[in-house]
C-alpha cells in the first residue's frame, strides 16, 4: 500500500475512534475496548475491502459483513457513519429511546447492517449461510465476519467452523479480534480458546495472521483470503484492547464502560481532537 | 377415510413438490433427513438439501444467512432441538430481525413414543409463541400439512412448521382451502366447544360422537394457526356454547390452552378447561397408547367436556 493511502487510511480510523468515544460517552454505556481494537480493521474493509455502495445499502450484489461480535456496535456504526450510510452526527443517538442505533446491531434499522447480532456465536453461522447461498448461486459476492476472541469460546462458533471448512467456504473470510481481553479477565484466564492457528487448520480453513494496526499487515491478510479458492479464510488479527485511548488500552475495565467528562477529553486528546 | 398418513411424510412430499416450482427453495437438516422426511426432498433436489450434521444451532443460523441472500431456507430437526436447542438461534437471529427462515419441526409432542421424555417435545409451541412476529402452523392431516408448507413458502416472514411422527387420518379433501391465521369448523354443535389442534383433531372428532351419543352437543374446531389465533372465531364458539375444552398434544401451559385462555378472559370470559399434557414429562411407550395414558383422547376429551358444561 503506498504512503499516501495509508496516511488516509490512518485518518478515516482516527475518526472512526473518535465516533465511538463520542457515540458511548453520549449513551454513558457501550464497548469501548472491543470497538477501538477493530477500528484500523473497519477503516481498510470499508474503505478498500468490501464491494458495496452507501447509496443503495440493500443491493443483493453487495459483499456482506457480519459483526459477529455485536457489542461492538460503535465501531460498526461509527465506520458506516464514516462510510456515508447516515450523518456522523447521529453517533451521539446511540443507545437511546428514539434512536436507530441500538445498542447491538439492529439491521432492520440500520442502513448497512448486514445482520442483527450481539448474542455471541450466531453471527459465524449467519456469515456461513451467506457464503454458501452465494456459493450455490456462482456470484462473486464475498462474505466477511469479525468475531471476538472471547466469543470463539461459543461452542457455536465451532459447529460454524466445522460446516464452512467441509463445505469449503472460499467466499467466506472471518477475522477474530485477538485482543486477549474478555469481561472477565485474559481470555488465556478464563477459558483459553487458543491455540487458534491449530484449531482451525483442523478444521480446514486457510488460516492468515495480522497486525491489527498495521494496514500493509491487514490488506496482505486480506489478499490471502481472496487468494485461497478451496478453503474459508480466517485471520487471527493481532490487536490491542482499547487501541489508541491511553488509559483504555490493554485494559479490562473498559471492555465495557463509558468514559465521564474528564475521561472523555483525555480521549479527544489521545485521538487528536484537542 | 383414506389410509393413515403421519404430517412428517405430507412435509417431505410436499417440499419436494413445491421445490419444483420455487427455485430459491432450500432444505437443511441436521443428520435427521430420513426421520424428518426431508429425504424425500433430497432425492428430489440434492443440490438444494444442505445436512448441517448434529449441529442445530449453526443450522438454525445457516439458514437466516441463506434467507438473507435470495433463499427461502426450510431448517428441519425434531422440534425438541429446534424450538428446544435452539430458540435463542430462533429469537435472536430469526424471530427479532423477522427473517423468512422456516423450521419444520417434526416429532413434536408425546407420540414421538417409545424414544420417550427426552425427545417428546410438549414445549414448542409455547416457547414460539412468546416471539414477536413467529408465526405457528400445527396442521391436523396430510392435506393441511401440505398446504401449510405452501403457505409457509408465499409467506414472507418466520413460520414455525409443527408435525408428527404417527400416522394419522386424513380429515381433508382435495378441495379445502388452507389460510394462515384461520381456524376451521369442523362440525357444529351448542353445549361446548371443542378447540382442537394437530393430531388432537382427530380425537376431538371422536370425542363429538362420544358427546352426542350423551344427548351433548359438541362444536369442534381446528386450529392449526395457533399465532396468531383466530381470536373472532374462538369467541363466536366460545359465546354460542358457553363452554371450551382446548385439545392438543402439546403442555397445557402456553400452548393452544394458554392462547384461547388468553384470548377469552379479555374478551369473552368462558369457562375453559384444557386437554394437554398437565405439567409433567412424557415416557417410552406405543403412541397410541400414551394418548390415553395422558387423558389425550377422544374419551378424555369428552370426560373433559362434561366437566367444562358443568362449570356454565
């Protein structure tokens, strides 16, 4: 990727960052963390990756993402936002009565969501079906997920996993959000879902790694996706929790929670707004 | 009365008919094609009949993916892991987005037999009613389940599909009409109403003549769309007779039972009792002989009627 499109890359995704700061100090409520870890991701799917047009958010020819990770609304919402599905503004309805975006993805009324999630593992399998339909159909639609690595600890994301590799699932490409961090605690504390290279090998996918914040590091993982014809592809994305909040990163405690004033500007800082 | 045919088979033959004419017809199943009847579908279609192996819940969401990108996804298992396993899947990712996946449940309710408790499913229904927008067939014959299936397909939304592993009789010709949301009249009568669904039909039927051999005069009616009821139809039979007996194959706790107790305390209050499974487990046995042993047939029925009448 030349230097140029990276600078311009690096700045949608600083935007991104800012949208989600806004949109969950708005609400006082949200998933910060997970939001921040995906946003380089967001910015260089939405941007370069997927085949879509804003203007017409329902065209069946469309590549599809399914935000498998659904408590990561903001960064989605925050990505559209950037995208030109609705006005960046409307970031600061999230999460309350009147609004359109909800606290997880809703698609019935969001422009641009592909699929309602946030109940952890549905997504993989929803992303599945996507995939075979267009598989049956010989078009050249591509189907995308991002899942989180506490979420792969859903036996559900396994039965997906098993049914892509042995349906051989070459339109399909998942990324797991691998910032290490769940709710509880390390994911290695928890309930230790890796090795995942390993695992889904076994399952017969093609398996990609990426620096979650490097653009060259995700457009190589994605082009090894495009590359693999025989086999779904997913890329173990290397990230940090909270990615470009100081106080947020590589922490816990804002897997969930929303900043307060004080907080909130030492972000804006952080981000470059100040 | 034609031979006796279980609404499984009449599911199978019909996706297979159907198939033909709908293109963007597609079947799952989850290692259960052979029990569900949606082998006959396969053999007719391979390319479109999708074994997603002992994995209900990806199977369930296989489907909603398909369903988004230009399918009309039939998902089948037996309805204790479908509506059972995975009603989450259900809620969540087909039932609040109101996607047009259909499940069709098959071995649903106590005549499952001698697999026993575990696979009898008595709570389907009840657990799909309590989703926004699903809508719930429970066909009573062959005829009904065929028609349901086409129904389902032109239907644009979540459509829970229930049927049978015994075989019943067939209660319908050639010429019936079937309408999502309408109940059906089966015969008329005026001391007590009997509200019936799916294979309870049958027995309902035979409880009429029970009735009537009493000097008791008994209505019966089929409702095999519990959601949504036929509210109208429910209170016209409740306010003519004075008394309802519901009839199903299902627990009396949320299903056709709960509906028309619902229905009625609002807007016709009647003395209502319900024929169902009372709040317990099934158990291995003959079909047939575990509708008596849990009070599901036509004696039981018309047992209940009497006590119904007396509560007037």
């Amino acid at each position: 990727m030349d230097t140029q499109r990276k600078t311009e890359l690096a700045e949608i995704a600083r935007k991104i960052r800012v949208g989600i700061i806004d949109a969950v100090y708005s609400a006082n409520s949200g998933h910060p963390g997970g939001s921040l870890s995906i946003a380089d991701v967001l910015a260089y799917l939405y941007f370069e990756e997927l085949n879509i047009d804003p203007k017409n958010p329902d065209w069946p020819g469309r590549d599809r993402l399914v935000l498998s990770k659904g408590h990561c609304a903001p960064g989605l919402y925050s990505a559209l936002a950037q995208r030109g599905y609705f006005p960046v503004e409307d970031l600061k309805t999230f999460r309350k009565t009147a609004s359109y975006l909800q606290g997880h993805p809703d698609m019935k009324h969001t422009p641009g969501v592909d699929m309602t999630s946030g109940s952890l593992g549905q997504g993989a399998s929803t992303s599945c079906g996507m995939a075979l339909a267009n598989k049956i159909d010989g078009t050249s639609v591509r189907v995308y997920a991002i899942l989180g690595d506490g979420e792969t600890e859903e036996g559900q994301v396994w039965e997906a996993a098993m049914f892509a590799g042995n349906r051989k699932l070459s339109n399909l490409c998942w990324l797991v959000d691998f910032n290490g961090l769940q709710i509880d605690g390390p994911i290695a504390d928890v309930n230790d879902p890796t090795p995942y290279p390993e695992k889904f090998r076994a399952f017969k996918w093609n398996v990609v790694e990426c620096d979650a914040h490097d653009f060259d590091s995700i457009e190589a993982a994605y082009q090894a996706a495009r590359a693999c014809t025989d086999k779904p592809t997913v890329i173990i994305s290397h990230s940090i929790k909270g990615k470009g909040v100081s106080y947020m990163e590589n922490s816990v405690s804002w897997h969930g929670a929303a900043p307060n004033a004080e907080q909130y500007e030492v972000a804006m800082k952080d981000l470059g707004e100040r | 009365m034609a031979d006796k045919i279980a609404t499984r088979e009449a599911y199978g033959k019909a996706l297979a008919e159907f198939g033909a004419i709908y293109e963007n017809l597609v079947v799952l199943d989850a290692d259960l094609a052979a029990a569900t009847k949606t082998a006959t579908f396969k053999k007719a279609f391979p390319e479109r009949h999708f074994d997603c192996g002992i994995a209900e819940n990806n199977m369930i969401c296989v489907a909603t993916g398909m369903s988004l990108c230009g399918k009309i996804p039939f998902a089948s298992t037996f309805a204790m892991f479908a509506a059972g396993r995975s009603f989450e899947q259900i809620r969540n990712s087909i039932g609040y987005p109101h996607n047009n996946v259909k499940i069709g449940a098959t071995h649903a309710g106590i005549t499952v037999g001698e697999d026993g408790a575990t696979h009898q499913c008595c709570e389907d229904i009840a657990l799909m009613r309590t989703i926004p927008g699903m809508t719930i067939l429970n066909p009573a014959d062959a005829v009904e389940a065929r028609l349901a299936v086409k129904a389902a397909i032109e239907f644009e939304g979540p459509v829970y599909l229930r049927f049978g592993r015994m075989a019943v009789p067939v209660l319908f010709g050639d010429d019936y009409k079937f309408e999502i949301g309408k109940g059906v009249k089966m015969a008329d009568g005026s001391d007590v109403a009997l509200i019936a669904t799916g294979i309870e039909v049958e027995q309902a039927l035979g409880a009429r003549e029970l009735l009537a051999a009493d000097g008791i005069s008994a209505s019966v009616v089929n409702i095999s769309t519990i959601k949504p009821l036929d509210e109208a139809l429910v209170v016209a039979e409740a306010a003519k007779c004075g008394a309802v007996v519901t009839c199903e194959e299902h627990t009396v706790i949320g299903g056709l039972g709960g509906a028309v107790c619902e229905c009625l305390a609002e807007k016709k209050p009647t003395p209502v009792l319900r024929v169902g499974i009372q709040d317990e487990f099934g158990r291995s046995g003959p079909a047939k002989e575990l509708l008596s042993y849990y009070h599901l047939d036509a004696a039981a029925i018309a047992e209940k009627a009497k006590a119904a009448i007396a509560l007037k």
